[in-house]
C-alpha cells in the first residue's frame, strides 16, 4: 500500500514552510523613529563662507581629492523635530510668554554634484533621510541662470522614494534663508508655501509649481514657468514667475504678465480686474474673475503663422468704491469692454516678453502647431524659438460679460 505522504512531499512541504517563513513580513522593514522625515529641501551655489562646512573627502572622476573651497552646490534641507513640535501643541512653547522657536532642524552642505552633497548629510544626521512626505525643493536664482535646473531636477526624478507631489519654486535669494524662516502661523515653510501655491486662483497671478508638471514641460521642449518666492523680513511673499528655457532660467514674468499667460494656457480660475468707473473716474470698480475659456487655434495665412486667442471671461462686479451701482445696460456694456481691454493687455505684453525678448515658447504655440498642422511644424521645428516664434502673429480677441452687479443701491 502506498504511504499518502511521501518523503519527497515532506521535503517539498519543509521548503515551502521554510520560504513562507523568510518572506513573510515587511523585510525592508524600518523604524519610524530611524527616519527624518525630509519637508524641505533647497539648492543654492556655496560661497566662501561654506568652505570648510563639509566633514567628509571627495574625490574627482581621476581619483584626486577635491578641496572643500572647489565645491559648488549648497544643499539644505528641512526637517520637525518632533519633539519640539509636540511641546508646541501642547502649549510648552510660546504659551507662558516664551519666544516662539521653529520646531524644524535646517542643515546643509555643499558638493560638485546634487546627489553627493545629499548623500554627505549622513555626516551630520544619525537617522536616515526620507523624501518621500517633502513639499518644496527650492531652486535658487542663482543656480537656476547660471547652472541650470537639469542636474537638480535629474536627482529628484530619479529617486525612487518621491511621489511627485511636491512644488518647485525658483528663489529671489538665497534658498537656504527660505528654509530658515519660520512662518507664524505653520511649523514648516515647505508646508506654508505648498499652500500659496494651492491657493494661486485667488489672484491668478502666480504659476503652479507641481514637480510632475515640470517634468512633462522640460521633456517636451525644455522649457517651463515656475512660481517666484522671496522673503521680506519674516514672510513669504509670492507671485509672477520665472521662465525656464533650455534648462535654464532666462528671465521673469511680472504678475500681471503671468496672469496674461495664464489666460494663454486656459488655467485662470480666478482673480479681479481693477476698473475706473465709467461714471466717476475717480472710484474704482472690481470686476471678479469667475470663470475663463480660452482657445488657440493656428492657421497658415499667406505663408504667415498666425495663432488665432479667442478668450471668453465672465465675472461680477465685486466691490465699487463710489457705491454707484451701475443698472444702466450701456455703462455695463463700457465695464465688459474696459474687462476685456485689460485682459488684451495683458495678454499682449506677456507675448511681448516672451516672444521677443525671452524667445520662450512657455505657451505651448509649438505643441498646438505640431498638433494642428503637422507638415508647418515640421518646416519650422528646428530653428522654432529663435527664427519663427518671434514672427508669429497673434489675433487676440476677449469677450466679457458681468454676470451679476450687486444688491445695495
């Protein structure tokens, strides 16, 4: 009679038993307390006060030693200390009349290279660094003229522990004093500046920084527009944006240029327009943005690229400071037209800018052309930004309309 169970189902049982055993788990499993937990991180060029800073040796891809004083790259980061911020909840700091104290660590240090100053902050850290909860990289202006953003951007989209989530803005200054400030009413200024940025459709007058966006510009034509932030004493002061061009930075947009480009792409959502009343010169009317459509369609006239901008906003008139309420159907037809005047404005002298002086297709003309007539963009696409997009001209026409003018008389 044949035994049920043989030798070699015993043996093949004990192995699976024995595999079940050594996989089982979280095998990469590492203690929250063994981590910092990465909200900010900054990049700027080091200066002759950073020489020295660094405790550990590099090497050159010939294997000689490089001094501290050749390193170029100033690399900051933000991190709680959760201990501070558990006696700032529960009141142990700033309560009893103490002075309030950032619970945050900001440490740096300075390399050739992105990657390697990252990895020289073990030197100064016992727990290992995270990014994967980070809010800000913050590029300074400074690195992003003169040395681009492709290397800093080129680390952190590799890195397997990022999820994308976070904004990249360029600084008016040094990024590290960013990282340094404490904003009153956040623990963490990535956190505080992540929300501005959320916030932008209150004015439309600042770009969106997310990371994941940033990277489908750069990877389609190498250009983008990213949010601008300094800091005036102990605030965060944000708005216009800076032009990204080959990787680097080539130039600015003021805010209300920004918004003129935002009316470009179709992502205003928000904002006023500040009027004169047409009845009193000397009161203002505020228009609120409530909603904007915007189209781009280009067409080949005579040999001539033209890009056809039908934009259609509508809105409410918000706030009058002569409490004239207009009822009167022509001076409302006067308000819609000085609305859509000013927005042609705006329009007209971001294209300025962008056309002719910064030679940055951040509109997006080139996708729209290869995606609408395929065989001009083919004719065009080598030599687009410096030989044709200077030349293209834009039909611009804005329509307004007031939806609502107000209660009181």
């Amino acid at each position: 009679m044949t035994p049920l169970i043989t030798s070699s189902r015993v043996v093949q049982i004990a192995v699976l038993l024995l595999i079940a055993t050594v996989v089982a788990g979280c095998w990469d499993r590492e203690e929250i307390d063994n981590r910092d937990f990465v909200l900010s991180t900054g990049i700027d060029l080091a200066g002759p006060e950073d020489v020295g800073t660094d405790l550990g040796t590099s090497t050159s891809p010939d294997g000689e030693p490089i001094s501290s004083s050749d390193r170029k790259l100033r690399y900051t980061i933000e991190f709680p200390i959760w201990r501070a911020l558990a006696q700032q909840q529960s009141g142990g700091d700033g309560s009893s009349g103490q002075r309030f104290t950032k619970p945050a660590q900001v440490i740096s240090s300075t390399a050739t290279t992105v990657f390697e100053a990252g990895r020289l902050m073990s030197l100064r850290v016992h727990r290992r660094i995270f990014f994967g909860h980070m809010d800000l990289l913050a590029i300074s202006e400074e690195v992003a003229r003169e040395e681009g953003i492709a290397q800093v951007v080129d680390v952190f989209e590799r890195d397997p522990e990022l999820t994308r989530r976070f904004v990249v803005a360029i600084t008016d200054g040094e990024a590290r004093e960013l990282l340094l400030l404490a904003p009153k009413e956040e623990s963490f200024v990535g956190t505080y500046v992540k929300g501005i940025i959320e916030r932008r459709e209150k004015s439309s007058r600042m770009v969106n920084g997310d990371f994941n966006r940033l990277l489908i510009s750069l990877h389609g034509n190498k250009s983008a527009v990213l949010p601008m932030v300094r800091v005036a004493e102990d605030e965060v002061v944000m708005g216009g944006a800076a032009v990204i061009k080959d990787y680097k930075m080539v130039g600015k947009l003021a805010e209300l240029e920004t918004r003129g480009l935002l009316f470009i792409q179709n992502r205003v959502r928000g904002g006023s327009v500040v009027l004169s009343d047409p009845e009193k010169p000397w009161g203002d009317l505020v228009f609120q943005i409530g909603s904007s459509q915007t189209r781009v369609s280009p067409e080949l006239r005579d040999g001539e690229i033209v890009f056809r901008i039908d934009i259609s906003v509508e809105g409410i008139l918000n706030e009058q400071r002569t409490l004239n309420i207009l009822w009167d159907e022509p001076l409302i037809e006067q308000v819609e037209q000085a609305v859509s005047g000013r927005i042609d404005h705006e329009v007209r002298r971001a294209l300025e800018v962008l056309q002719n002086v910064l030679q940055a297709d951040v509109m997006g003309f080139g996708e729209s052309l290869h995606r609408n007539l395929p065989d001009v963009w083919n004719h065009v696409s080598q030599d687009w930004e410096e030989t044709y997009l200077p030349g293209v001209k834009a039909e611009i026409t804005v329509k307004s309309n007031v939806r609502r003018i107000g209660l009181i008389r």
